[in-house]
C-alpha cells in the first residue's frame, strides 16, 4: 500500500509493505496551498506512479488534503473514534490504478459543548495507539495548532486544539512584541529565557496581561532583544501546558509527538511542571495509515 | 495653562483657564509617528501659539510624546504616585516663550516583581482622581494595551496591562481567524455574539485554546463569519476581565474610561459578570493636567 501524509505546506509519501514497514518514502514541499485547483490527481500521480502495480494498490490520504481546500472534503467523524471507525469512514477518490482513500478528520465536543477538530493528526495518534495498546493515555502534539488528546481503551476519546504556534508566530511578525525582538544565537541563555516565560506562566494576571509584560520587561532592560522570542515561547507554552493540566492529573506520562524543536521546548516546560513525557518519532503517520489499512481488511 | 495629550497617533491640545476648565481645544491627527525627527518643537508650536501669551505660559505634555520614540524620553516615576509625585517629577522641554513640562509615564510591579509601564493613562488616572477623591476604586481604561489600576488615598497604587485590543486585532488581520471572520453590519446579534464570547472565556480551557475553538465554531457553521469579530472581542474581554477579577472582590463599581464603542463592550461584559461600573468621561486628561498644574503651584 502507499500512504500520504498531505499537509498545507508540505506532502510526505510512503511506500509500505504488507506488515507496514517502510519500504521508500518520498517528500516534497507541494503542500494543497500550492497545488492549482483541480490538480491534485495530476501531482499525486507524478509522485507515486513507478510504485503502483498493475491491479489495484490501496493508497491511504491524510491530511488537508481531506479538507475544504483539499482535493475534496472528507467530513468530521465524530470522538471517539479509533482506527475501526476511521476505516469505516473513509471518502473514496476517483484514480485510475489505484483505489484512493482519504482519512477522515475529528471531531469533538468539551464538557460545555464546544466543538474541535482535527486533521492529519488523528493519523499519528492511530499509529502511537498502534504502539500504547489499550491503556488510557494522554498525547501531545506541538505545532501551529498544538493539539492534546485523551486516548481511551484502543480510540482517541477526546482531545483539545490550543493556538499557541500561530499565536506567537503572528505577534513576533506583527505586534509590539516583534518590534522588541531581535533574532539571535541559540544558546544555553535562550533556554533560560524560555523557562522564564514557562515559570511566569503560572503565576496570575492572565495571558493577556503576561504578554504586555514581555514588552515591559523589554523597556526596563530586564529582558534581552535577543531572548524575547524564546520568553514569549515559554510564555505561550507555559499557558497551554497549565490549561492541559487543569482538568486533574494525568493518567501517565504525556506522549510527546513532534517535530525534534518543539519537542525540546515542550519537554523543558514539561520538566519545569514536574510533568514526565515520552517522545515519540514523528513518523508515526506512516503506522497510523498502515494500521487504519489492516482495519479496513 | 494649556495641556497637550500627545499620544501615538492624535495629538489633542486644551486651552484651560486658572480653574482647570477647557476654554478651547484642538485635535489633528498629528501623533508622534507622523512626526519628523526633530520636529516636535514646530508642531507644537504651529498648534499652540494663538495660545500663548507675553511671559511664560505653562504647557504640560503627555502622553507617547515623553518615550523613547517621542520629544523627549520622561522616565517612568514608580507607583503608588498622584499628582504630587507626579509634578515633582516633570521633565523640561526648551521651548521659547512657554514653560512646557514632560509628565512621567508610570512604572509599577506586581507581587512576583514583575513590571509593568502606562504613559499617558496617568494622566486620566489623576483627572479621575480629581472626582473620586481619596477612596480606594479601581479604573479600567480599555483600549490597544488596556490597564486596570488600583486607587488608594488620592494615588496610583498600582497597575496591570491587558495586550486585548493589540492580540484582537492582530489576529484579526493576520491569523486564521482573520480568514474566517467577514465585516458585517452592527445588528442586536453582533452583541450576542459577543456575550456568547464573554461566557465562554469562563468555561475551562485557556484563552489558547478558547481562541482555536472560534475556527472551529466557524467550520462547524456554529459562528457566522459576521459575527467572527464580536466574538473573538467576547472571548479576550472575557479572558482580560476574569485576569482582573481574580484577586478577589473589588472595593466598589470599575470605573469606566474609554472610547464609546469600547466602553459599550466593557459594560456588557461587566453586566455578564455581575459587575457595577460607573462611565466616565474620556476627557479626564484635561482635568489631569490641571491637577498636576495645581500641585506644580
């Protein structure tokens, strides 16, 4: 089978075996957001062609590939839901040569009835089920959109969305905090500055007000141009990690599902709440197709 | 005397008789970001000279004018400070035939010693002052970087900087929520859309996630993309006003100071949390710089 991870700026491809190991992948920077319109069949063909045998190979999509601005959407399924009901739930894609499958995407509700969703990384968390078994679990992974999930007896329970990344990439590039901030070397003194943010998370006033503070602190020369970037990340980090916790203790470590940067950052705001975590590589995408694949039999 | 309001991007200027009351003003949209290097002097006095008398009028300026990017950087004096703090620490400006003087912006810190600045407010915080006498209130001055001070004895006890109106606008203009909202028209239902935020911003969760949850109402065609902006208001005047609640009961009704539009939004969310205001006039600035005149002598 051939698996596709197609996201907004990025399409990974992955050839697999019958047990699901990885046989060849392929990556590109051809992201739906620079795919014309109407051609996404064209793009994927080029990519996979010389791995489609004759007869029908399954290819398995997920992603935004699956989305409004996709090649063709693939509605919500609802949580909980695990790797039965997305093989249920999958929306076929006219292909000659190969039968075509897309993902669905999530969807939950919290307590109060507000709705969340997700797409792409109900695939990775199908593969870390893959890994965890049955028992209950609690998975984290960073991004522009950070999602925390609850995974309950085999199926992904719950979860919750937190804009941290795309918070802090738009003021950095567009608020007074940018104006603040210079770029700078990584050193050890820009871990020090994110755990500061991390630490002034948790104490009151509130996110909007810790924000201001950052620029405040930058007036009062208490806050280098160079460690700005990293405070406000630790900052952000830190409320999103405080939010995740608020519900009560966790049933063990948080399974930490990212790309190798944010998964430093996290654990370090991890280690500062006397949270422990396990990582994960970030290929789990490739099992969470293989195993929504065995599903569909 | 005459007082000058110079803030980032209007300049407002009272001509007060010896009793503080306004005999004339003036209001160009000449902020400090429209002005010259170096050319402060002339469009003060271009602006005020119909103003000035033989001998040496008084002129008191605030406002972004004393920061670093303004005339002349006037060094934040530290709370708790009322008007007689206020006019020992007045910096001079040369200018001929006039005695212009500098107000201070304040600097405070909170109990974990982190700082926080306003420049600007003082002045209407003072002016407040001037009506409310030595009681303890607290004042909210909505806006950009909206502050909620304490007053305690006829001074500035202390303060604390909401970034609300700066984070709504930026990720209005340049975040995937921009994307989603649409202008439309002030209806009854853009209030309610802006309450449906307000109670949100106290259900659990964290402004983080509450602000991805606005994309996801959206997509699930809870959220019309007109009403995408009020509630994203609702949501982040919800956070700031829950932020400032969260030390305990305050000493009387929140003292109202602002632009009509916001302070309508204030209200509605005070009313939602079962808050007393008082509205106050947004021309307290006038009345703060006669009082800092009269502690001058």
């Amino acid at each position: 089978m051939i698996g596709i991870d197609w996201g907004t700026s990025s399409l990974r491809a992955y050839h697999l075996d019958a047990a699901g190991a990885v046989i060849a992948r392929l990556e590109t920077d051809q992201g739906i957001l620079k795919v014309p319109q109407g051609g996404f069949r064209e793009v994927l063909r080029a990519l996979i062609d010389p791995w489609l045998l004759g007869g029908e190979t399954l290819v398995l999509l997920c992603g935004m590939v699956g989305s409004r601005q996709g090649w063709q959407e693939a509605p919500y399924l609802p949580c909980p839901a695990g790797p039965e009901e997305i093989a249920q739930a999958l929306t076929p894609l006219e292909f000659d040569g190969a039968r075509c499958l897309l993902v669905p995407g999530l969807s939950t509700a919290d307590r109060a009835g507000a709705p969340d969703v997700m797409r792409g990384e109900e695939t990775k968390l199908i593969g870390l089920l893959a890994e965890l078994g049955d028992a209950a679990a609690v998975a984290c992974l960073p991004g522009t959109h950070s999602k925390w999930a609850r995974l309950v007896g085999g199926r992904i329970a719950g979860f919750a969305t937190h804009m941290t990344g795309e918070v802090r990439a738009t003021l950095l590039a567009h608020s007074i905090l940018g104006r603040l901030a210079e770029p700078g070397e990584e050193t050890p003194g820009t871990d020090l500055a994110f755990l500061r943010g991390v630490r002034r998370a948790r104490e009151p006033g509130g996110l909007l007000h810790h924000l201001f503070g950052t620029r405040a602190l930058g007036l009062m020369g208490r806050l280098a141009p160079a460690d700005t970037d990293a405070y406000l990340s630790g900052l952000l980090i830190g409320h999103e990690v405080a939010s995740a916790l608020a519900d009560g203790p966790l049933p063990g470590p948080v399974h930490l599902v990212g790309s190798e940067r944010l998964c430093r950052l996290y654990a370090l705001a991890f280690g500062e709440a006397g949270l422990a975590h396990r990582p994960h590589d970030a290929d789990l995408v490739a099992k969470g197709l293989a195993r929504v694949a065995r599903s569909l039999g």
